[in-house]
C-alpha cells in the first residue's frame, strides 16, 4: 500500500519541481475576498497580481514590474526585486524602496521599513516565531508575528493575501491567498500541474450557500460530514494546504472527522470530468 501511494504521488506531482525560492518572473497570485454580513458570507471580490517577466532598472538595481491584471487590463502596480531571502519592492506611487517580505527573520526579531496595502496600525512589526510547515509536500518557513494573526510564508509571500495586510479588520470582509502559480504549476493551496484560474471571481457578489457546489453537512462538524455530489475523489487539507485526508469517493459519502483538532480545513473534491470544487469545513 505505500508503495502504491509513493507511486500515485509521483504520477501526480512527480514532473512539478519545488519551489521555495520567491519568484520574479511568470507568477500569479489571486486574492479571494470574502464578505460577511448578518445573514451570509459571500465572494465580494478578487485581485489578480501577475509577474510577466518584464525587467526595469531603477537607481542601478533590477526589478521586476508587478502588475494588476484582473479582466486582462494590465495595471501597474509597482516594482520588486529578490536578494537572497528578502524581497523589496517599490510601489507604483513611490520613490521609496521598502521590504515587502523578509525570510531571514528569527523569533524576536523587529521591521520597520516594510509594506503591504491598508497598513496604518503598525509602525514596526515583531516575530513571535518560526517554524517550517509542509505546503502540500514543500517545506516553506513560516515567520509569525506578534498582536497581528498574519504571516508570511517562504516562496507565496503570506496565505493572507500578497501585497495584504497581516491583521484581521472589523470591515466585514476577510483576504486570504486563493492560489498561487509560477509558469503552468500551482503551488497553493495545493500542488496542481495546472496554473491559477483567471476566471475565478465570476461570481462575485453570489451567497456563498448559491456558489458552492461541494454541499457539506453539517457545517460545523463535530464527528462527521456528508459530502453530497458524485466525485471520484476528495482532499481535506489544513490552512497551510498540507493535505491530512485523501481518499476515493462514492455518492453522498460520509468522512470521519472525530480525530481533526478544532479548527478551520478545507475540502476539495474533483468529479469524474476532471472538474475541481471546493468549500470551507469548520471542525468544533
């Protein structure tokens, strides 16, 4: 049996290559923005951010130009660069070069000269720790931070967003990193020889209980869930993307969860045309 699993990864995920180094060229990231109200949570918006590649110089130094490329319009965004672990980037409405994410901090380290959008609170950052997690088989570092809830991941930038702020905001809306890809790979959430989805966000402004497919019951869960839909096969993952669960699917199968820490997980499924669908599950 765990011949035939290394087997099935390898047939799987044996052509990707890892990737821990932040990219600067041929990468995307897609924001999801999630909108919460006093009757339900919805997609309210999406950002696309793409590194085509395109190198520019300024004051002697080469950066790669990042842009906004939602609905195939370009926008500008601004220019970063890559020196070992540290990635600095100078916005689009700026002289100044700041530090966009720095991986060489350690526990109890500080930074002051940092940027992200929508980032009035904090003049200075501090590491509360470190560790390495595994991102679906890639051991990236995490750094943490304190007073914050966010943080930055080796090789994505931060599973909140790129670009966005590290702290949780009392606007009624929720960033997180939806995917990221360098050339036709995808490297979050979960490995996939296939880039990110420029379509996604089609359905912004959709209740969330109208635009998943993958119907989960009941959500919360305490012991188990039924999955409803015909697919041949599920993923449940941590919010790091490391997969804890990965199995053959009936119709209307149910999935113990008594063993799952409190938390929150998400579940992907992919039906017998290859077609992926995905929902939130909250483990009590």
């Amino acid at each position: 049996m765990k011949y035939f699993f290394l087997l099935y990864a390898f047939l799987c995920f044996g052509s990707i290559q890892a990737q821990t180094d932040f990219p600067e060229s041929d990468a995307v990231w897609v924001n999801k923005i999630t909108c919460h109200d006093p009757w339900s949570t919805y997609l309210c918006d999406a950002e696309f951010y793409c590194l085509p590649g395109e190198d520019t110089l300024i004051d002697g130094q080469n950066y790669s130009k990042l842009y906004r490329c939602d609905d195939e319009v370009n926008m500008y965004q601004g220019s970063l660069r890559v020196d070992a672990e540290v990635v600095y980037y100078i916005p689009v409405d700026s002289a100044t070069e700041f530090v966009l994410y720095d991986f060489t901090l350690e526990e109890g380290d500080s930074i002051s000269n940092f940027w992200m959008l929508d980032s009035p609170f904090y003049d200075t950052l501090i590491v509360s720790s470190t560790a390495i997690e595994s991102f679906d088989g890639i051991d990236r570092k995490v750094i943490n931070f304190e007073s914050t809830g966010g943080r930055w991941v080796q090789g994505l930038g931060s599973d909140w967003g790129l670009l966005r702020e590290l702290w949780h905001n009392i606007s009624g809306y929720f960033v997180e990193l939806q995917c990221m890809s360098v050339g036709d790979s995808s490297y979050y959430p979960l490995l996939s020889d296939e880039p990110c989805d420029m379509n996604f966000g089609s359905d912004i402004g959709i209740r969330e209980n109208e635009l998943n497919s993958l119907k989960i019951f009941p959500n919360p869960a305490q012991t188990t869930v039924e999955i409803s839909g015909d697919f041949t096969e599920i993923r449940l993952s941590d919010l790091s993307g490391k997969i804890i669960l990965k199995s053959s699917l009936e119709v209307n199968s149910v999935l113990d969860i008594e063993l799952l820490s409190p938390g929150i997980y998400w579940i992907q499924a992919v039906d017998k045309n290859g077609a992926k669908y995905q929902n939130k599950l909250i483990v009590e």
